[in-house]
C-alpha cells in the first residue's frame, strides 16, 4: 500500500533513512532520491531558481508542475539527472516522447526533495542573520563534526537529514551554553554546600 504524500512529506524517517520514491514508466521503474550533500553544490545551480518560484507550497498541482517545466525546463533536466539513475540524453527523449511521463518525473523530483523545497522561513534577529551571513559551509560542517559526525557520513546525508541533524545541533548548543550560564551564576550565590547539591540534582542518572 502507498503511503499518501501529506503523510510522507512529514515523516523525519523517510528523510533519516534516506528513502526514494518510485514511478513507473511503462516496464521501467525509476527510483527518484534525495539529493546528497555531497552534490548539493550541483544541486543549488539547478534548483535555485525552481525554488524561489514555487515560494514554499506544499502540493504540487499540475498547474504548477506545468509552469516549473516550461520555465525551468533545463533546470529540470539538471535536478532529474542528480537524483535518478538517467542520463540528460534519456531525460530529454522522455519530455518529447511523453511529457505526461516527464511532468511526474519533476513532481516526483520535488516530493522526493520536499525537505529542500518547502523551508519555513524562521526569523532573526538582525545580529543573528549577520553572523549567518559571515559563516560559510565549514562552519555548519563543523558544528555537525563536534557534534560527533565523520566528514564522509555528512557527505552521503541527503539534504534534508543535514538540515534537520544540523538544526539538533544548534539546540543542543544552545541548551548547553544555557546550563553552563545556570552553573555559573548558581555558583556566584549559592553556599559550597547547596551548590554541591545542584550539581547532584542535575547530574544524569
């Protein structure tokens, strides 16, 4: 039984185990991924503009999927070729030989890559988004790294599993500078004795 797409798109297992999508196309079945990190960079070339035009809609309807492939029709070539087992050649011979097949490859493409697609845009504070501006990938990579994940485990995460991993681990950052500032200032007040015990209360069992 298939899973229904309002479903899917929600599960952070689909993404943690880094599962495709099927179609059907005719006597072949495609397997259509999530896009790595690892060639994430070939990724944003072809995909940027894509993105930015479906302003984070969640269900791609075939209205949409019609105006994405004939204004982004080399874009889409490029973004199918990253995540399927097909070459440029095949991908173009499939849009002029049935288009229907191709318009459910891109929307295939899009589901599959939902994570990338559809981002909810959180709001900073001015200070914040200077610092995220002056930050460059190493940076994320980095925190990931001390977080406990080899270079090439984050190369093979697919896009959305980097996000959400990455996402983890500022949380986890920012909780631990938050305890440590409660240490602190619990160490500034408290007497020897009741700061030992707030040590105790907060150790893990």
């Amino acid at each position: 039984m298939s899973v229904p797409y309002k479903d899917f798109i929600m599960n952070d297992f689909f993404i943690a185990s880094n599962r495709s999508l099927k179609l059907s196309a005719g006597d072949v079945d495609l397997e259509v991924r999530q896009i790595t990190m690892k060639d994430f960079d070939l990724w944003l070339v072809a995909s940027s503009e894509i993105k930015t035009s479906l302003k984070n809609i969640e269900v791609y309807s075939d209205e949409i999927l019609k105006k994405i492939v004939s204004q982004f029709e080399v874009q889409c070539y490029s973004i199918i070729n990253l995540v399927t087992d097909l070459d440029i050649d095949s991908i173009i011979k499939t849009k002029i030989n049935n288009l229907d097949i191709f318009i459910e490859l891109v929307k295939k493409t899009l589901e599959a890559n939902h994570a990338y697609f559809y981002e909810k845009t959180v709001k900073r504070n001015r200070r914040a988004q200077q610092s995220e501006n002056a930050e460059s990938w190493f940076d994320s990579l980095q925190l990931l790294v001390t977080a406990g994940h080899p270079h090439e485990s984050i190369m093979n995460m697919s896009y959305g599993t980097y996000k959400h991993y990455l996402d983890a681990a500022v949380k986890a950052y920012k909780r631990n500078i938050a305890t440590q500032a409660g240490i602190v200032r619990v160490a500034q007040h408290a007497a020897a004795k009741e700061f030992k015990k707030y040590l105790d209360d907060i150790k893990p069992d």
